[in-house]
C-alpha cells in the first residue's frame, strides 16, 4: 500500500478513520488498560448478575414449563408462566412495541446505559474475554498491550478456553430454543441424531470465537445498528459521559511548578505559599492520556461527544484516579448532559420523556388487558371443502364445518359445542365431544342442519358456543349458506326455481 505521506498529490488523511483503523489502513489492535474505580465495581456487579441471570433462566420453572422457551418448531412462546401461541400476534405485537417504547425513553432520560451496562457485548467482551486474555497475557488486573508476545502455550491456552466458553454460551442459547431436557439429551446422543442442532452448536460457535478473539469491538464500532439507533434518539438533556472542556483546557502535562500550583489551589488564599499564575495558562487537563488508554473502542472522549462511545464510565474512573494524585476535584470528565455543560439547568422531565411514557403506558396496558382477558381456548369455525350446501331428502339444508380447538390451559378439558341461535338449529359433533391436552389441537367434525324456510336470504348467521368442564370459552358466528327460498322470490317478482339445487 502506498502511503499518503510519500504521494503530494494526495491529502494525508486523519491519523485514525476509525478509532481501530490506522491512517495506512490497517487494523489497530486495542489494548485497554483496567482503570479501577466506583463505576467499574457496579458494572462488574451488574455484569455478573446478567450472566448469571442468562445462564440459570432456562432452568427455572414457571407453571411447569421453562422461564422462557421459544419454542419455534412447535409455535409456542413460554415468557415467565405466560404460553404465547400462533394466535397471539397481536399480544406479542403489543409486547415488542413496549419495548422499542421502553428503550425510547430509558435512552431519552439515560443516553447509551444500555450499550455499557447491559449489552451483551460489553459484559462478555470486558468481564470474561478480557479478563481472561490479561491472565494469559501476563496483564492481569492492570490491561494494556503485553510488553512481549506471550509464549505459544499461553496464546494456545487462551484460545482452548475461550473456545470452551463460546460452547457454553451456544450450549445455553440453544436451551432458550430447545429446554434443557432435550438438549441435555441430545449432549448425550450421537451427533448424526441430531444433526441440525449440531451443525448449529458448530457455527454458533464458531462466530462467537471469531468475535471473541478478531471481531472484538469493530461490533460497537462498525456492525451495531441499536447504537446507531439510540445516538439519534439523544437530546440535549439525555445523559452522556462527557469531558468538561471549560475546566480542562488548555491542557498542558503536568511539570513540578504545575503540581506544586495546583497542590497549593486547594488551600485557602492565606495560607498559599506559591503562586497560581501558572495556572491561568493550564486547565486541569494534564494531558496523561490515561482515558484514552483505557477506552475499550480506542476513542478520546476530550473530542466530543462520539458514535463509538459506549458510555463504559471507564474513562471517568481512570480520569477520577488522576485528579485524586493532582489533588483536583474528581469530575473532569463524568455523567452529564450537553445542557449542564453549557451552563444551563438540565431537564430531566420534559416533553418527549412524557409522552414515551404516557404511549408506554397506554400500550403496556392495553397488553396486560388483553393478556388477563383471553380466553383459555382459541375457537376457529372453518368451512369444509366442497359443496357450499346440501338438500337433504327432508327439506333440510345441511351444511359441514370443522371447529378448531386449541386448549390454552395447563390442565385437559372436554369441549362440548351447541348452537344458540336462531331456534331450529341442530347441531351434531362427530366423533362426540373431544378431550384435548393441554396445548393441543383438535380439528372437530361438525354438521349443521336448518329448515329450508329460514334461508330467506341465501344465508344464516348461526351462533355457536363452546364449553369446557367449566364455563364458556368461546362464541363465534358461523355462516350456513342456502337456497333462496319462493317466499323470498315472490318479494322480488321474480319467478322461483322449483328445483332444489346447490347454489354457490
């Protein structure tokens, strides 16, 4: 590649495009060092409660069946006790549109919490990856690049354990889809048993070593959509880790008179024994680098507000470690907002927090409405293939149905269908009434039978209801179809067919 540097013709670029990228463009591999601090020890914390939270879930029941399964090949959904089934598109619709609300306004109030807290990402790449590379780097509890190559055993170590986690990992996610009875199982069986499952574990993880040991953080940088997403759900009152750069500037390193002025800053005017002036010239700034060096994107958060920043704290913990040593207040750079750093009163209610609330609200209530008042069997009347009707030898039109019968409950039930109306309607279910466990689904066989006289129109409006051991579970309306009959014909002076023929 030719450098820019040797080419007058050519504008030298930035020194990084991207904070992983050099100005030759090859990759800059990231070493951050661990700075340690408040922000640090509730982010492990939290780190590990969400690890542990991911692994144990689906080994906790609820009503008899997992925390959460998602259990596509059978179409169920089971969400803390609660059995989600093909039919319920709209509660699912109303549950996923109360998250994107609930992330509308957590980023609205608290910027990017998510991306440096919770995010899958950063709690596995910065408290396990990590951690586990500086052991076998020779950089434990500190970070930073290694000072010389690890030996071949370490780096080959590393890798035979990072591999044993990325199994884990997959291992774990693939019970969110399959429960842990039948993945344990499976562990047990012959691959060529199982061999979508398998291939699966293999190419999970697979990517998930490929992350862990090249990808790293170019996810954060380069692939992440949600990110790109809250940045420009940010306003000017929305929290984000900032530098005060009315405070740090002009920065300046840190030489005896600097230390010894800003020692004495502290003190009360009479008791100074030098002078300040130096520091009309210097902010408190000292140009250490400590919260680039520590950043797990490779940014300088002195620079601005950027997209790569995940709002990690580390950099205000390394910055906070610097002050301390100076003997300046702690807060250089911290949780902010853009409003509080132009001098003006930050606003944590506002307009847009109120009405992502009032919509999240309205729509999370709507759902659990919903959820109390569903029924515990889905009822689906279907018309049979074929002829729309049939004369019988008696004058009666009959026509043939199915009613689809899900049982939503955690118990069996028997199922008993009549027809309530109009009066005349008789209604007979072959094979009797079906027993149905719970999550099943029986397709009933059911025949209908009317006097032709009620077919004044060519069709029937016929109300069905449907009971288990217990009460009503369902009311539907099925639409018997008919002849018109020589009363209705006459009304319209048209002449009758005499004939009892099909009509479609």
């Amino acid at each position: 590649m030719t450098d820019t540097h040797d080419n007058p013709n050519l504008l030298p670029p930035e020194e990084h495009v991207l904070s992983t990228l050099e100005h030759d463009g090859s990759r800059r591999w990231l070493y951050p060092k661990l700075s340690k601090g408040p922000y640090l020890f509730w982010r492990r914390v939290v780190a590990w409660a969400l690890i542990a939270i991911f692994t144990v879930l689906p080994f906790i029941k609820i009503n008899g069946q997992p925390a959460i399964l998602l259990d596509i090949l059978r179409r169920e959904f089971h969400i803390f006790g609660v059995t989600f089934l093909p039919t319920d598109t709209f509660l699912l619709a109303l549950l996923l549109l109360s998250c994107f609300l609930g992330i509308f306004m957590v980023t609205a109030l608290f910027g990017r919490v998510w991306c440096g807290w919770g995010c899958p990402q950063t709690v596995y790449m910065e408290f396990v990856f990590r951690p586990i590379e500086r052991f076998f780097d020779g950089r434990a509890g500190l970070g930073g690049k290694p000072g010389k190559p690890p030996a071949a055993w370490r780096t080959f170590a590393k890798y035979v354990v990072f591999y044993a986690i990325c199994l884990h990992l997959t291992h774990v996610f693939l019970a969110y889809f399959v429960g842990v009875e039948q993945l344990f199982q499976w562990s047990l069986g012959s691959p060529l048993n199982h061999p979508i499952a398998f291939i699966f574990i293999f190419a999970v993880s697979a990517a998930l070593m490929f992350h862990a040991c090249v990808f790293r953080e170019q996810l954060c940088i380069v692939a992440c959509p949600y990110g790109r997403m809250q940045s420009v759900l940010l306003d000017d009152s929305s929290m984000i880790i900032s530098y005060d750069e009315s405070r740090g500037e002009p920065r300046g390193k840190l030489g005896k008179k600097k230390r010894q002025a800003l020692q004495e800053k502290s003190k009360p005017e009479t008791e100074r024994s030098v002078g300040l002036d130096i520091l009309q010239l210097h902010g408190d700034c000292i140009d250490c680098g400590e919260c680039v060096a520590t950043c797990p994107t490779g940014i300088d958060i002195r620079q601005g507000l950027q997209l790569e920043c995940v709002g990690c704290a580390q950099c205000i913990d390394a910055c906070d470690t610097i002050m301390n040593k100076i003997g300046r207040p702690k807060g250089l750079i911290r949780y902010t907002s853009q409003q509080a750093l132009d001098g003006k009163a930050g606003r944590i209610l506002r307009p847009r927090v109120f009405v992502y609330a009032a919509l999240l609200t309205v729509v999370f209530a709507a759902f659990l409405f919903a959820l109390t008042n569903r029924s515990m069997a889905d009822v689906t009347p279907i018309r049979e293939k074929g002829r729309p009707f049939v004369v019988l030898e008696s004058g009666d039109i009959l026509n043939q149905m199915r009613l689809k019968i899900v049982n939503r409950d955690r118990v069996p039930h028997t199922y008993t269908v009549e027809a309530s109306e109009p009066a005349g309607v008789m209604l007979s279910m072959q094979g009797g009434s079906p027993t149905l466990e719970p999550g099943e689904t029986k397709s009933v066989s059911i025949d209908l039978r009317a006097p032709f006289e009620m077919f004044t129109t060519g069709r029937l409006d016929v109300r069905l209801i449907v009971r288990d051991d217990e009460q009503t579970v369902a009311e539907e309306v099925f639409q018997m179809k008919g002849p018109f009959t020589r009363h209705n014909a006459e009304e319209q002076n048209e002449p009758a067919n005499t004939e009892r023929t099909p009509q479609s």
